[in-house]
C-alpha cells in the first residue's frame, strides 16, 4: 500500500535533478528542452496523482 505513493516522487526527483534538463538541445516546435522537459511533467504528473488515488482508494 505505501509503496504506491512512491510513484508520486518520480516527478519531484525529475524536476528536481535540473542539470539533467538544463540544456537547449533537442528543440521541440521551437521550445528548448528545458522547457519542454518541464511542461511534460504536468499531465505526467497529474496521470500519477490520478493513479495514486484510485489505487490507494481501492485499496480501503
């Protein structure tokens, strides 16, 4: 059971660690990575709280 709210932790450690994102290359329409990286984690993130909850209410 609280293994499942790991999962909320992949986000924060991702965004967390920016010298991993911290460059321009690979562009996307335009948008450095560092951009991109960062607005990929909002519905990644939200699909992981959505996950978290109906796991954790299933699991009552």
């Amino acid at each position: 059971m609280r293994l499942i709210w790991l999962l909320l932790l992949i986000p924060y450690i991702a965004l967390l660690s920016v010298p991993l994102y911290n460059h321009k290359a690979p562009a996307l329409f335009g948008l450095p990575f560092f951009y991109w990286y960062q607005l990929a984690f909002v519905p990644i993130t939200s699909l992981l709280i959505y996950l978290v909850y109906r796991l954790a209410r299933h699991d009552r």
